[in-house]
C-alpha cells in the first residue's frame, strides 16, 4: 500500500535532549551526576511527567524519596530547558523536504507543561500544522498502544499508509505490531536513505 503519512517521534529524532547538558556543569563531576541520573532522577520517573503528572508533583514525590537531594531535584525542571540543546539538523531537514509531498504528523512522550517551549523555539514544529499528539496532554504513553489509536483515530489515518519513526525500540515493537511502516533512529542513521529503501522519494 502507498504510504501517505510520516509520523515523527520527537525526542532523539529531530530534538537532542538530554538531561546531562544541564548537570555535566552543575555537578563538575561525572560520577555524581550519573549515580543521580541513574539512581535518583531516574528515566522512569521523568517519563510519569511525561504522562501527565505535573512538574510540582513529580519534584515534591522525588523529595519526599530522597530528600538528601533535594536541591539537586528541584533544580531538574527548572533548568530543563538547558537540557534540551538543539535540534537535530541532519533529520529536521528531511524533515523540511518533506514537508507538502507527505501528511506529517508528531507523536510524542513529553511532558505537557514543557512541550510549549520547544515549539515557540523551533521553527520547523510549524510543518506539522498542529497535528501532534502530546502524551501530557493525552494521559498515555508511548508504547501503549493507545496513543498510537488516538493518533490514527484523531486524523483518520490507516497504519498501513504510514511510516513511524522513532528513537526507541519498544515504541518501534508497537508501531510494527500495528501495522506501521517503520524507522528505527539511531545515531548513525541517515533517515533520507531508510525512507528512500522504504519507497518514499522527496
């Protein structure tokens, strides 16, 4: 089936975020910052942000766990937008070329109250036309399967029309056990090719 539509996961894709660009220098010291980022600020518990808990809820829960910490949690959120870095230029331009030639949409895991940030300050979010769907703002989470209906309900999409690209491996399992076309982005990947092997030329 001709595909149609190319739905982009943001974090990692197009977006390089990573809390250590914020902590590498206010900690000064790398084996801290990991035994914090592996041990106390933990994967899973930003990801419950990105589910929809607040900002002041997921701190005040961490404190209350570890309240040695304290300083170092609060200043998690408060400087999370050092964290995120840039864009990822190699993949936001075939972005941008595809941009008229295909439907583009957004799906994803990101915390409601943050998400505003990055589309006032990149641009190329406007090639979406508002057409993303924000885990926050939806109460669910990649790879629930979930997120992925809403997403083909809310645009009457088919999967078997569409392309997912993503970053990680699990949301890739779902989207393939849906019936999605599909791209696994690491960091040597070069995004034109994999969709130029899966038929889509731009």
């Amino acid at each position: 089936m001709k595909i149609k539509n190319i739905i982009f996961d943001f974090g990692g894709v197009v977006m390089d975020w990573d809390p250590r660009y914020f902590f590498k220098t206010y900690f000064n010291d790398d084996e801290k910052m990991e035994f914090f980022l592996k041990n106390i600020a933990v994967d899973e518990w930003n990801i419950e942000q990105d589910r929809g808990r607040t900002l002041k809820e997921g701190t005040e829960f961490l404190i209350e766990k570890h309240p040695d910490w304290e300083t170092e949690i609060r200043a998690y959120y408060d400087n999370w937008t050092t964290m995120l870095k840039s864009d990822i230029p190699k993949n936001v331009e075939v972005l941008r070329k595809l941009e008229g030639k295909f439907h583009l949409y957004g799906l994803t895991n990101w915390s409601e109250e943050t998400f505003p940030y990055a589309l006032e300050n990149y641009d190329f979010f406007k090639v979406f036309e508002g057409k993303i769907v924000v885990s926050g703002t939806e109460k669910l989470i990649k790879p629930d399967p979930e997120i992925f209906q809403v997403l083909l309900n809310r645009y009457n999409l088919k999967a078997e029309e569409s392309v997912f690209i993503d970053d990680n491996a699990k949301n890739i399992a779902t989207a393939k056990n849906l019936g999605f076309a599909t791209i696994h982005i690491k960091p040597e990947t070069d995004l034109g090719e994999e969709l130029r092997n899966l038929g889509i030329n731009f």
